[in-house]
C-alpha cells in the first residue's frame, strides 16, 4: 500500500510511515490511481493533491509493475 499524507501546514507528500495529519492509502495499481484521481483523494485529504504526486505515483507503480513481470 502507498501513503500518501497531508502536513498540517497542507503539503501533500508520498510517505512509508503513518505521521501527523491527515493521510491516505492507496493500493499498489493504476486502476486504483486512476479511480483516487481529482476530487476522491483531494476530498480525503482536504487539500489539492499536485499533478507531481500524481506522476510520482506513477512511476512508482511502473516500476513495481516491471519488477513482478521480471519474476
């Protein structure tokens, strides 16, 4: 599972860990990123989610994705 957190200050950020304010899980799949995108994370968090983490996330899951296709 991906975190993706919220400072109290309102930056939004990709973490491992559980810290303060507010925060997110997303499963590890586009299908997932895909449905979470624009108001349903943004909602969740209480903050706009920038086009960066978006791309960050991606990137992510593409690498993890050619990873499992490795095996």
């Amino acid at each position: 599972m991906l975190r993706i957190g919220r400072s109290r200050k309102g930056e939004v950020f990709l973490t491992s860990w559980k810290g303060k304010g507010r925060g997110a899980y997303l499963c590890p799949n586009l299908s997932c990123l895909n449905s979470a995108k624009g108001k349903r994370l943004e909602h969740t968090l209480r903050a706009k989610v920038p086009d960066s983490i978006y791309e960050e996330i991606e990137k992510l899951l593409s690498k993890e994705q050619k990873s499992w296709r490795a095996r």
